[in-house]
C-alpha cells in the first residue's frame, strides 16, 4: 500500500521538529554551525546527514487575496520526494536503492559503494554522498518504523499536522479538499507540487507532495523536474550512431590501407 | 506563540481551521504572524496604550456586554469620594505618598469599606494578595452604571484619551487598523461569540507589566469572555512547569496554594496570621482550613491545636526576597550560600555582569544543573575574565555543583500553563551521578534532620518535626493531594478538608489529583473517546475544572448566554448546577440565591458570584486593591524609553522597583543621545531559555548557532550593518556583539512623522556549550515592577555599531564611575529593603528597625 | 512575482557531483581502450596475418587501458572495498550498470585474448580470436557510454548536451587512440592505419566539440561554464591542442619529432575535452538560475 508525505506549507510554523526528530530517529550527526544570515534558515539544504529541512522565505507580499499584511513568511520542510519516477533509483548501478513495498525509495546503506551516481541522478538535490562513510544516504520515509506500524518520526513530531503520513490516496483527497478550502478562503495562490503525473509529468508524481503558495523556485524546488532516464532514449540512440560510425571508421581504415597493399 | 509554544499553537492553528481569526499583536513579524489573519507591530512597552485604546473604544461605541458586565463585574461598584483619578493628577492615582514612594489605597477603596489594617501600607511585595482583597465587599452599586463614581464612570474617564490617534502616537500603530483589531474583537465577543487572548512575557517582563494583564482583563470582562468557553486569557508561561512552581511555589513570598507567607511584625502569631489574611466573603474565608492542612501535612503529629499547628516553626518574611533584591543583597555581602536549581540567571536574568560581581561575594555556591552553565563556572567563564579583570584565582566562592536527572529520567508531573497536571513516567535511569531535585532534597531534608537531632534548641523543632517521609513522586502527590489523617486516606477534594487537624494536604488547589487513590494526573484517555472538554486527560486545578469562573457562562437566572455557547447552567429540576464542566459555584447554591446581612464563610457566596475568590464575588474592573501602582491600568513608559509618556506628565510607573547603584547604571528616562534605538529582548523556538537545555545539544544548537540582532534594512543603511556581518550593541551596563540579520520582520513604525527603529535580541546565548556567543541580557539594568518583582527585558534603549567588540580591558562602554544615577533625569522610584538573610555583618543597610 | 532570476538564497538546486578527477581520467582511458578494441576487431577481421601483432597492440592496449580504468573508477568510490557490488545486478536503465558491465567483461576480454593469440593456431587460438572479436564489439560501447552515463543525469551542462555528446566521446576516443599510437614505434602500414583511423576521429571530435558547445549555449546560462572560468579556460584549450595536432598529422612529411609532438597535442587535447566537460558540468550545477531557466 503506497504511503506519504503531504506536506501543507499553509500550515507550518517553521518550528523545525521535524528536523530534529529526523535527526534523533536515525542518529545523524549534526552539520556544523554556520550562521547564514538566510532568514531563519541555518541548515540550508537536503543532505546525507540532514534528511528534513526547513525553508524561510520572507517576502514583501501578501499570502490571500486580502492583503491585511504585505508581508508574509513562507516555510517549508522539505525532504525527499520518493518519486514515482526515481532518478536515483534508476542510476543505482549497484541495487543499492530499491522501490519498497511501501513505494518509498529506499537506500540499503550495507550494499551502496558510494558511486555517487544517485547524486546527479536526482533533479530535487535531495541524496547526496556522505564524506566521512562514503556511502549515499536519504530520507528513509523512516522505513523501520512503518514496518512497526509508526508514522514516521517527522510526521509524528509536527505539531500543527503540516506533515501528513499515510495512504497516497487518501492524502490525495485530503489535499485536493485543502486546496479547495484555501481557495474559498481568498488564497488563490495555493496549488499542488508533484501531487500526480498529470501535473508532474517527469516524476510521474511524487509520493512527498506539497502545498505550495508560490513558484516552486521560491522554495528551492525545481519547475519541472524530471527523472534522467525518462528522456536518454536520444542519447542511447546517439551512442548507437556513432558506434556504428567508430565500427565504420575502424574498417575503413583497416580495408584502405590493405586494399592499397593488396 | 508560535515561536515560544509550537506544541499548544497546534490548538490555534485548529481553532483557525475551524474559522477562527488569529491577530498577533507585537513588535516583531514572528512565526507567529506568519500564519495569523493579522500582524499588528507595535512599539514595544506600550501595549497598555493599545488596550487602553481597545476599552475606550468598546466604551465610546456602546458595545460592551451589558448584562455580563452588570452581572459579574464590579462596574457597579460605588469608590469612595476621596478618589482620584491619573486624568485629574496627571498621571498618578490619589494617594501617593512622595517620602515613601508609594501609594496608600485608601482612597481607592468602596465607598463606605474601611480598608483594614493589613490593606493600609505594605512594605513587601506579597503575590497573590489575600489579604488586600479580603475585606473588600462593595456595599453602594448603581446597576444603571450612570454613577459620577461608579466603576463603570470612573473607567469611562480614566481612558477617554485613549483615542485611535493616541494610540496611533503611542503605539505607532496605524488608526485603522487599530480600529480593524477593535472592531473583530468586538463583533467576535458577546452572547454568540467569545474572543480570547493569549500573551506571554511580551506582556510581564516590563515595570508595569502586571497592569498589562489587568488591562486585558477589562477589555474580557467588558466583551463578557471570562468564564466562557473559547475566551478568557492564556498566560503562557516561559517553560514547562513554571505554572507548578507557583503553584507550588518556588516563589519566596507564597505558601502553596496562593496562601499568604507569613510576615515578621504582622503575622506573629497564628491568631494574627488568621486575622490578617481573614476574607471577609467569597471561597477564601475557608482559608483557615487549608492553612491547617498544609501544616498538618508539614508536621505531621506534631502539629497540634495547642501549639497553633506548629505555626511557629515558619519563617516570616522580613524583607523582599525577589530574585533582584536579593542579588543586590549579595553584592552587599549579606547573602553567604546560595542553591541555584535548574536556572542560569547569569545569562537569563538581567544584568549579567552585576550578578557575577554579587556572586563572588558568596561563601558558597550550589548549583543543579544537566550541565555546567555559565551560572556554575561564573568563576572563571565570564566576560568579566576575559577582559582580564577577574581572574578565578581571586575567587573565593565555594561552587557545589550537582548533575540533575532530565525529566525522562524521574517521575513527576508538570502543570502547564492551563493548570494541566501531567505525569510523566520515567524512561530510563539518570546516567552517572545524576539525581532528580527530588532525591536530592529529600537526602539533603535527611541530613538536616540527623545533624540536628540531637539539638535541644527550641528553633531547631522546625526541622526536627517536619515529616520527611515522601521519597517517591508519587508519595509527594499523594502528600499534595491531602489525606484523613486518622487513615491516611486520600481525600476527594479541598472541600473534605478541615481546619480542625483531621485532615493534611500539601496544597489545596491541588487536592483531589489523587482522587479515590487514583492518580488522576496520569490518565491519558484519548480525546476520540472523549466529549470536547476531554476531562478525563490528566488533572487540572481546582477539582477538574477546565474553565475557571465557568458560572459566568450563564445568565442570572443561571441559563447559558446562548445555546450555541452553553458551558454550565442550573438545573432546576434536580437544583444543581450541571454542564459540560465542574461548574465553578456551590453545586447546589440557586441562582437566586443573595447572602444575607450576617453571613458567614461559605454563605457570603450569592448565585451570581462568579468569582467568588474576591470577597464581593464579582470580578473587579477597578482594583479597590491589591496592586501597589494603581487601581487601573495606565500607560506608563519603560525606565528607559525612546519617548516622552504622550499621555501625561508622569513618565514611568511610580511604585517601579529600582536600584541605583555603580554596577546598574541608567540611561535618561527617554530620548538618550547616547542610547538611541529601542531594542527588545524575545526566544526563538529552536533555543530554550538560557541554553541549558539546548545549546549543549547539537540538534538545536546547529539550527540557530549564533547569537544576532533582528534589524531593519532602515538601520542597516543607517549604520552600515550588513547581512551576515557584525554588530556590537551597547548600554551602560554592557557591551556585547552579535551577527546580523538584516529583516523587513522589524519595521520601523511611523510616529508623529518620524521613524521609531526597534533592534530585536534573542537571549539564548552564553560563554558555554557547542554554540556559544554574547548574552542579551548583559545590556539590561535591574528594574522592576513593583506588583511582583518581574524585571523589565522587553523595552528598553541601547546603541548599535556595525564590527565586532574590543577584547581588551577596560571599563565597558557607558559605565560611569562616581555617584550612581548622576545622568538619570528622573527621581528616584522605591529601593525596597531586601528581607534579611540570617547574616550579621558590620554593614548595615541602614539602622532601621526590622 | 517576477519570473526570472528567483533564487533561494542564489543557493544551488541540485548536488554537485561528488566525482573526483579519476573520473575524466577514465573516460579518457576508457575511451582510447574502447576505441582499441574497436579497430582490434578490424584489424583481426579484415588485417590479415601481416597485421596479426597490430591486432594484438591493439587487445594489450585495450586490456591495459581497461586495467587502468578500472583502477581509476575504484579510487572514486565512496566504500572502494564494494567495487564488486558494481556487478551485483544490471540495471538497463543505469548507464553506469551497463558501463560497468561492459568494462568488466571487455577488459578480461581483450587481456584473454591478446594472451591467447600468442599461440598460433589450435582451439586456443580460435578462442582468443572470438574472445578478441567479443571485446571489440564491447569496445564501441565502452568508447561511448560515459557520454550517455553524464547525460543520464540532472547536472544542466550533460543533460542539455546529452544527444551530441556521444559523438564527442566517441569520435574523440579514436582520434585520442590515434595520438597514442602517435608516441609508439610502428611499421608503415600499421602507421597508415592508426594515422587515417586518427584523422576521421579528429575531424568529427572537432565537428561534435561545436556541436556540443552549440546545443549547451542554446541556454545561456547553461553554457556559461563552457565559455568562462577555468572550464572555459580548458575548453579552450582543448580545442587549440586537438586542431595543432591534426595540422601536425596532415602535413606532409615523415619526421618522428613531428609525429611525436602531434600525438602529445591530441592525447592532452583528449584529456582536456573530457576534463572540460567534467568541470563545466559540475560548475552549471552551483547556478540554480540555470537550472530554474532550463526547466521553465
């Protein structure tokens, strides 16, 4: 039964819970302290040792379409998409990341030889090489606690339920309700990223989707992401051509320079 | 709210789902506002202005809640003639008395009500003033609230400008959306509706911060939102369960409970004690029983009627006690040994410096943290010793520092700020050496015990025969709960106990948390399986009930205001109270019901006393008393402020605490040159309090690792501070650096023509931890208010310079050397006398008598 | 909101590959052993028994390269002691699983064979030969995928250029293979061969360099890395080296120097293509306006 994340950002507080359950569940260490003048952001990215993180964005604009405030802060916890589609997935030249039976995207860290492969794979930047282990490390969609029957420790954690875990499908619905109500409530800017392959076609949807209330780019995320292997045919087709072109050259040369002997 | 309590917010952010409107009042733009319908900024320090303005509007337009008002408040209420008000003495209430600096309430008083003997002067803070309220019962009430001196009228004047365009000067908030915030909360209030406010230490941490809440208060009891599902007002508390430690006080000035601490030359017997704090009406004339019990609980068999119960063996407050007073005291050589338990008051209290110069003055210092915070080593980690001008071998304090246990490691309830028992379970056993305060204590109390028990020295009887048999959390709340004595068993609530030795109970408003030998505070029955009251989740004081005053959710005749906000209401048929909630009234007491001339105790409580913890039962407007600078709240200026008060001569409030000495130097009562910018001090969600609890964890510390200042792109072209970069900010007191961040979050608020910069500070940060940085407290003087000691971090003025502070020696930027308060251009407000502290020294204060 | 040139924080989208610099250094290697294996093939099909000791030049180049590579490859991993777990599956839809797989059976391949042609005839012999006919089949995969393997990706520069760059790496791998021979001592006609074979490699890497560089800067920004910094710089250079080779290989005359110059030009021209594109793929991915502009 394929589980997720919804991830409404209408409703977070940017309190970054998730973060640090994120980080106590699954023991990571921390990632230096840097202040980066960002907002309130001092984590700045995905990594291999940050598996949730919180974008700010403050911006001279309204949120609704009654501007009380020309202001607003947008937040965001951002964390790995499991696509349905997976650039990683389909780099893995070792089996290391496979598709589980939750149709989370899962790293096997006992099997991964830190290729890095994964890491230009993925069009969001979220895996990425750990440089002490050497091994590619991603959210988990905490795959040991869902086969304990546990929501995962982030979702667990968000006070204000911006994180929603469960059933693909029902989240689905929910969203689709959400999106309603937000744009009854004058918030017209409210929409879904990556919610289904209709509307994320590179993907073919995500199984971390989002509420968003301003162009992706604002958030760090890619317009129109898309996973590598759904448009090498081309360039498969180009390493054909000139194959057959070495394979010609090769011959020719050979059959010229024996024909003038013959 | 957001930032400080993510975990309750989650309850507004359902309330919002559910179509709430969310106004978040305050200098900053936080993740508070980030999710609210409205932002309203506003100059720090003069939020009584606004509220003030928010009454006076409700009063201009009509639309106060008439027959709330009439019913449960003291708006009818007659003053006695002798009044006057802060519009007739431009800026202070009849009274004062300029030797003493202090007000006599006399003349705040009911008309025809002598005030009593403990009402007239009082020359320490005391909390929760049983004894100011306890006599006042108003006798004169015009219904048709028309009366010159009638409450209602009085209130009318005392804010008639308080208009939008004062507000708008004041408060730098703009008038129409003042009047946006006026008009919700108006349209939002009433029999349909209730509106409720919640506010934190943005509100207390000032000197005139408890009239902050008072005028809060006003505005709820006007809209008729106290007692009423979905109104009211959350105090929000700064930690977990600081509601607890006054409850069950860590407060030097409260017995547990809210009961009065006894005071040396007043309450010098128990006959006295009783006499002093005796309430002439309303619950608390059953005082007597849970002053009984609590001794009873202390002493145990000892505790005899002959001997008053042992009523001998407390202490008796001579003096202030309160945190500043007493470090004061310290610097001045009469502290010896200090217990410093789970705070860090040299980064989180004020004036870090002054602390550490008082602490070293300590024979000896015990300190319980889960690490050595900058409070423990302020021997040797200081800015004072990097600067070279203490070096820890000049020390000579005695520092004892024990680890503690962390709340997953003991048992134990916290009581949050909605009066909420929870228990919490123990997970894992503490690692090493570490101890829960309550082992500790307890071991110490053992101690004390044997070495004392061979003594013959009838003083040491008050260590002898304390009963010391609660190891367990569970047998401390069993203790607090209260038993029958003969049996030891539990009993079901304060109203089975007694005052005649039967019974024991730690603390009364507690009682009944044990109910039955179940420990209540432990029940975790999911709220699917519950009404939307949830009752049977944890505890909450008094007897359960969720919503305090709760009889104010209905009429007179005892009918809810309205159907759709029906809460508790009398049932006629069966002649009781009944509702969704214990309801907070007599449960078989009609609403009809009036006291006769002569009644006593309980009796005094009619079927509309609502609130019946004040001795005429109505929740009072006007505080005939109780609070030492005014009997309603005024707007009054920080100690040090941006602004002359536009609202009357008098600058600050008169009764503020201050101490003018060398090491707490003052800036000018507004306007410094030298100290231009108003700054204020706040939390971020990712940091707790003083840092003890999160700067030594890497999962925090790495979300927000440096100390920095909040200022708006205005300042930074300004100054030439840049994103990123380096500031030092500075006051008399301190100097200290932090990185900037550049935000359009602080805007700089518009008034009369100008601009009014505001710096924000976070003060999570200290010399100690994996993130270490300067604290913001450094740079705030003492100063306090004068209802409860509160110190003032959330307005004050400072300087800011782009680059980072000079490491060398030297005298930081500002002090002064030579007579203290030279450069103040105000006169001197109260130095109240610190309580003594067992110490003879050569020194005196000064030869008064105690 | 203005569309362009929203960032967050002007931060990158995307990793950075986190690929050292044995990467490029294979695709050089790799490829010239590919394109080895490949003119083996001719040369054992159609060379005859005089060319039988180019042939075999050409199966030791081929295994030595591969060795090389291989080598090169593992000093890149993360957990270097799990190179075979390169080998546990095959992923089609990786690049790098078939690469893997290729490199992992041409190498032996053509060492196998190479060995094996020593002994003259019998079925040992028979079995060299298919084995040396196996690996050039497998040599112009080998010669190819690493284009396919950077296109396969999200990185802006490889992604944009992934349909043109299969004929730079390949094209590429047979001129370099030429100045390789360049620096060995051959007979006339073995030179004649690797000469021409060099020649039309060269021809076409200059063609699809343009090609390449074209289809990146059909995106400004996506291209920048190609025309400034130091990847730009080696672009540059890439391009001067490989064209002084081929005016050195085209003009007449016999001299050793010469010939020994023009095949130090094209082997470092070779080497700079691959770590040009490598460089200016991993620049294009710190620019998230480019990223942002692809997509959009």
């Amino acid at each position: 039964m394929p589980t997720g994340f919804f991830t409404d950002t209408t409703l977070c507080i940017g309190c970054k819970a998730c973060e640090v359950a994120c980080k106590q569940w699954n023991q990571l260490p921390s990632d230096g302290y840097n202040f980066t003048g960002m907002s309130y952001d001092n984590t700045v990215q995905l990594d291999a040792s940050t598996w949730r993180h919180v974008a700010f964005v403050e911006r001279p604009a309204p949120v609704s379409e009654q501007p009380v405030n020309s202001f607003s802060w947008l937040m965001l916890s951002d964390v790995c998409k499991h696509c349905n589609r997976a650039g990683c997935l389909e780099n893995c030249p070792t089996g290391a990341i496979i598709r589980t039976e939750f149709d989370s995207v899962f790293v096997q860290p006992d099997i991964c030889n830190g290729c890095g492969y994964c890491v230009v794979g993925c069009p969001f930047g979220v895996i990425d090489r750990n440089p002490t282990d050497g091994l590619a490390w991603k959210c988990t969609l905490c795959y040991d606690r869902q086969k304990a029957h546990m929501e995962p420790a982030c979702a667990k954690a968000c006070p204000t339920d911006s994180i929603q875990f469960g059933e693909i499908a029902d989240l689905r619905t929910k969203a689709a309700a959400r999106i309603e109500q937000l744009h009854g409530q004058g918030v017209s800017a409210a929409y879904l990223y990556g919610a289904d392959e209709a509307s994320q076609p590179g993907t073919e949807g995500l199984n971390a989707f989002f509420l968003l209330v301003d162009r992706p780019e604002t958030y760090n995320l890619p317009p129109n992401p898309v996973a590598p292997a759904k448009r090498a045919g081309p360039s498969w087709a180009s390493m054909a051509v000139t194959s057959l072109g070495l394979l010609a050259a090769a011959f020719g040369a050979v059959a010229s320079v024996r024909g003038g002997r013959r | 709210m957001a930032e400080c309590h993510p975990v309750g917010f989650q309850w507004v952010m359902e309330a919002k789902r559910r179509g709430a409107k969310i106004i978040h009042v305050d200098p900053r733009f936080t993740r508070t506002s980030a999710v609210a319908d409205l932002h309203v900024p506003i100059r720090a320090g003069s939020d009584i202005a606004f509220l003030g303005g928010i009454v006076r509007h409700i009063l201009e337009t009509g639309r106060y809640f008439h027959d709330y008002v009439v019913t449960f408040t003291n708006a009818p209420a007659i003053i006695t003639d002798e009044f006057r008000d802060t519009e007739d003495l431009d800026g202070l209430f009849s009274g004062w008395d300029s030797d003493k600096n202090q007000y006599d309430p006399k003349s705040w008083a009911y008309e025809g009500v002598e005030p009593g003997q403990s009402g007239t002067t009082h020359e320490q803070s005391t909390g929760e003033p049983l004894s100011e309220r306890a006599q006042m019962q108003h006798k004169h009430r015009d219904e048709t609230l028309q009366h010159p001196r009638c409450v209602f009228q009085i209130l009318k004047r005392h804010y008639s400008r308080y208009t939008p365009e004062m507000v708008e000067e004041t408060c730098g908030v703009p008038q129409d959306l003042f009047l946006q915030v006026a008009e919700t909360l108006i349209q939002n209030s009433g029999r349909e509706r209730t509106s409720a406010f919640c506010y934190a230490v943005g509100w207390t941490q000032h000197s005139v911060g408890a009239q902050y809440i008072r005028t809060a208060t006003i505005i709820q009891q006007l809209l008729g939102n106290m007692g009423r599902p979905g109104g009211g007002i959350l105090a929000l508390r700064g930690h977990a369960s600081i509601q607890g430690s006054t409850d069950i006080p860590t407060l030097y000035n409260l017995l547990p409970g809210y009961l009065a601490m006894p005071k040396a030359k007043k309450d010098v017997n128990f006959a006295k004690y009783l006499e002093n704090n005796h309430a002439k009406g309303g619950w608390w004339t059953e005082f007597p029983k849970y002053i009984v019990s609590l001794l009873k609980a202390w002493y145990g068999e000892h505790a005899t009627r002959e001997n008053d119960w042992c009523y001998d063996y407390l202490p008796l407050l001579t003096g202030d006690h309160s945190h500043m007073t007493t470090y004061a005291a310290m610097a001045d050589g009469l502290v010896k040994g200090y217990f410093i338990v789970g705070e860090n008051p040299v980064v989180g209290s004020m004036n870090g410096g002054f602390q550490r110069a008082a602490m070293r003055k300590l024979e000896w210092l015990v300190v319980r943290d889960f690490q050595l915070i900058e409070t423990a080593e302020f021997w040797k980690s200081s800015p004072e010793n990097e600067r070279g001008e203490v070096s820890s071998e000049d020390v000579q304090t005695e520092v004892f520092f024990f680890p503690a246990a962390a709340h997953t490691e003991k048992d134990g309830t916290f009581t949050n700020t909605q009066r909420l028992l929870q228990w919490h379970h123990q997970a894992v056993e503490p690692p090493g050496d570490c101890r829960s305060d309550l082992d500790f204590v307890y071991d110490l109390g053992q101690r004390l015990k044997a070495l004392y028990l061979s003594s013959n020295d009838p003083k040491d009887l008050a260590i002898q025969n304390l009963t010391w048999d609660a190891k367990t959390s569970d047998d401390v709340l069993r203790e607090i709960n209260g038993w029958t004595v003969a049996d030891r068993a539990p009993v079901e609530g304060y109203t089975k106990l007694k005052d005649d030795g039967s019974t024991a109970c730690g603390c009364w408003i507690y009682s009944g948390c044990y109910k039955d030998g179940v420990n209540q505070t432990a029940r975790r029955k999911p709220a699917s399986e519950q009404d939307w009251v949830a009752a049977e989740w944890a505890w909450s004081w008094p007897m359960n009930r969720r919503i305090l005053y709760n009889r104010a959710s209905a009429d007179a005749e005892g009918r809810p205001w309205s159907d759709r906000k029906r809460y508790v209401w009398w049932d006629d048929a069966h002649h009781k109270w009944t509702g969704f909630d214990v309801p907070d009234i007599i449960a078989d007491r009609p609403p009809s019901y009036r006291p006769a001339e002569d009644a006593n105790g309980l009796d005094t409580i009619g079927g509309t006393d609502a609130f019946m913890m004040n001795a005429d039962g109505k929740s009072w407007i006007f505080a005939p008393k109780g609070l030492q600078d005014g009997p309603l709240p005024t707007h009054y200026e920080p100690q040090e402020s941006v602004m002359r008060n536009p609202i009357y001569g008098q600058q600050c409030d008169p009764s503020r605490m201050e101490w003018r000495r060398r090491e707490n130097p003052y800036h000018k009562a507004w306007a410094d040159p030298a100290y231009p910018y108003l700054i204020t001090t706040y939390r971020l969600t990712e940091h707790h309090t003083a840092g003890g609890m999160s700067r030594w964890l890497q999962w925090l510390a790495e979300l927000q690792p440096e100390m920095f200042c909040e200022v708006s792109p205005e300042i930074a072209a300004e100054k030439g501070l840049h994103n990123g970069g380096w500031a030092t900010i500075s006051t008399a007191r301190a100097v200290i650096e932090a990185r900037v961040l550049v935000t359009e979050r602080i805007k700089p608020l518009r008034i009369r023509g100008r601009l009014l910069h505001q710096i924000g500070l976070p003060y999570h940060w200290g010399s100690k931890g994996l993130v270490r940085g300067d604290s913001a407290n450094e740079l705030i003087a003492f100063v306090g208010d004068p209802n409860v000691s509160i110190q003032e971090s959330k307005a004050f003025t400072a300087n800011i310079e782009p680059g980072r502070r000079g490491r060398g020696r030297g005298p930081i930027a500002g002090t002064q050397e030579g007579e203290s308060g030279q450069w103040r251009d105000q006169p001197p407000a109260r130095f109240k006398k610190p309580g003594k502290h067992g110490v003879v020294t050569a020194r005196n204060i000064s030869g008064e008598e105690t | 909101m203005s569309a362009t040139g929203i960032t967050y924080y002007d931060r990158p989208v995307l990793k950075e590959p986190v690929w050292i610099w044995t990467v490029p250094a294979y695709i050089f290697v790799g490829g010239v052993a590919g394109a080895a294996m490949t003119l083996g093939l001719a040369v054992e099909l159609i060379g005859g028994s005089r060319l039988r000791a180019f042939d075999e030049r050409c199966r030791w180049i081929g295994a030595v390269g591969g060795g090389i590579g291989s080598a090169l490859l593992i000093a890149d991993l993360g957990r270097k002691s799990r190179f075979f777990a390169m080998l546990r599956v095959l992923r089609p839809s990786s690049p790098m699983s078939i690469g893997s797989w290729v490199l992992a059976t041409a190498t032996p391949l053509s060492a196998g064979s190479a060995l094996l042609t020593l002994q003259r005839d019998g079925v040992l012999r028979a079995a060299g030969q298919l084995a040396g006919a196996s690996a050039g089949i497998l040599g112009m995969p080998l010669a190819t995928y690493t284009a396919v393997l950077l296109g396969n990706s999200a990185v802006p520069l490889w992604l944009i250029t992934r349909n043109t760059m299969p004929l730079l790496f390949g094209a590429s791998s047979a001129a370099s293979l030429g100045s390789v021979f360049d620096l060995m001592r051959l007979n006339r006609e073995e030179q004649s061969i690797a000469t021409r074979f060099q020649l039309v490699g060269r021809v076409a890497e200059l063609a699809a360099a343009e090609a390449v560089e074209r289809q990146a800067c059909s995106n400004e920004r996506v291209g920048r890395p190609l025309r400034e910094g130091v990847s730009g710089a080696i672009w540059q250079a890439a391009k001067v080296l490989n064209v002084a080779s081929l005016v050195l290989t085209i003009m007449p005359g016999n001299s050793k120097m010469r010939r020994r110059i023009a095949g130090v030009c094209g082997i470092l021209g070779g080497i700079a293509v691959r770590f040009a594109i490598f460089h200016a793929g991993k620049a294009s991915t710190r620019d998230p306006r480019a990223t942002f502009e692809q997509q959009r």
